[in-house]
C-alpha cells in the first residue's frame, strides 16, 4: 500500500516527491541521533522532554533557633514513683507533666493549635485537652537553669498502671511553654511536647521518649527524629556546659487533676543529679 502511494506521487509530482522523502530522512536521522545522545534542534524535540530538562526549583532552607530541650533524669522511674526529667532552655519556661494523657485527647490538642487559638500558655494547653488527664504538675524553670525535676502523680489517686496495649492514655506528656510575654514574640517556636513512655506493673518497657512535638506561631506542628548515626546510637543536642547555679534554689511546682480540678501548691527544690 506504501508502494503504491509512493509510486503515485511521484508520478504526480517529482519535486513533491522527493521533499517528503527528505523531510522523511531528517526527522528519522535527527530520532537516530537523540536516542544516542546527540543534541538536536530544539524544534525537533518533544514537549514532554523540553519540560523534564527544566532546572526544578531549589527550596531554600531556614534556620528556625529552637528555645526548649527536654532530657531524662538519672535514676529509676515508673507510674507509681514517677519519673526525672532535665529541662535545657534558651529562656525562662513553664515545665507542664500531664499524667494519664488520653490518646485522642492529646491528638485534638495539636489539631486545635492548627485551627484555633495557638497554645503558647499552660492553661491554652490544659483547655485544648478538655481537662482529660489524671493529674498535671507544673514548674517554673529558669533559662540558665538545667536541674532535674520529678514529677509524681499523687498516691491517693490509686493508678498503678495504664493496661493493656492499645492503651487509650499516655503515660505522661511533657509540655514546654515559654514564660515571659517578649520571649514568646522573639521567637517562631512557641511550645514542645513531648511523650514519654513510665513503665507500670502491665507495660514494663524502660522509660523513653516516643513523640516529639515543635508548636509554632503560624499553626505548624513539626515532629522532632533523632538521628541515627553510624555506630547504631542515636545523636542528641548537646549544648555543651552552661552557667550552674551556685546552689539549687527553691522553685514554684502546682499540681492539679484533671478530674476535680483541685490545686495543691508545694514549695520544694529540683533533685540534683
């Protein structure tokens, strides 16, 4: 059928005939040659290909300072004798321990601060979880302070252990909130919340931190990864030594159930390591 039509459109016009046949070889050739690699007209090139060669662009990377660090204490720790934690921060805090968190209640917290009022303060955060916690123990830490402090729930609530998995509450959340009204202007990161594992009598699994959370000024929720280096151990910050106090100084600690929402205020001084 191509011969025919070959034969019939030479015999129609010569001249005709011989400019399809040439522009038959170029097009072919010019195929031949940019499948091996050679550059080719640009105008023989296919959309498709034109795209794909375009520069992508670079997404620039910012440098945002985070002002909170959240450590574990020395010494054993479970539900029933709570457990040491080692705030590290650029500015004065309010350290919060949420005991018996629930599960879904934490989940609408961080969704709230998406879509609502941002949770820069304690009370914004005790709010957000609808007061569904066991029992919370907040501290006022000091900038240059890294001091361990032990948050235990109080015995007369009578919880040993959270059950079996799945469990519908964490044993604990630790919120980092800063303390002064200019600190939380200067900086892009208002809260960190961190979960940690206790064990009790049904989950006996040490104590380690399983979720890390960066709450920021613009709604964003930005979860922490610890690096793993090539050793197989996991690379923490380390802000190398700071400024210690002479001697421990006395610190407000509050602490209240979510349930009844009863206040008892002590006065106690931060465990040294």
């Amino acid at each position: 059928m191509a011969a025919v039509f070959l034969v019939t459109l030479y015999e129609y016009s010569p001249t005709f005939y011989i400019s399809v046949i040439s522009l038959c070889f170029v097009v072919t050739a010019a195929m031949v040659l940019g499948w091996f690699g050679f550059d080719v007209p640009v105008i023989l090139r296919s959309t498709d290909e034109t795209e794909s060669n375009l520069p992508t662009p670079e997404k620039k990377m910012v440098q945002v300072t985070n002002p909170f660090a959240l450590e574990l204490g020395s010494g054993p720790s479970s539900v029933s004798e709570g457990v040491a934690v080692r705030p590290r921060c650029l500015e004065p805090c309010v350290l919060s321990c949420f005991w018996g968190c629930g599960v879904n209640a934490l989940q609408g917290a961080l969704q709230s601060h998406q879509n609502g009022p941002r949770l820069s303060i304690p009370r914004l955060f005790e709010e957000a979880l609808q007061f569904q916690y066991h029992h919370c123990q907040t501290f006022q830490v000091d900038g240059d302070d890294m001091q361990e402090r032990h948050t235990q729930m109080p015995a007369e609530l009578g919880v040993q252990d959270f059950g079996l998995l799945p469990r519908e509450r964490y044993p604990l959340v630790v919120v980092l909130t800063l303390a002064e009204p200019d600190a939380r202007e200067a900086y892009n990161i208002v809260s960190s919340v961190s979960v940690i594992h206790v064990p009790d009598k049904s989950y006996g699994l040490s104590t380690r931190t399983l979720f890390q959370y960066l709450l920021t000024t613009q709604g964003n929720m930005y979860e922490l990864k610890p690096l793993f280096m090539s050793g197989g151990r996991s690379r923490t910050l380390d802000w190398g030594p700071g400024p210690q106090p002479e001697g421990p100084t006395p610190s407000d600690t509050t602490g209240h159930s979510g349930a009844d929402r009863r206040r008892t205020i002590s006065r106690g001084r931060p465990r040294q390591r």
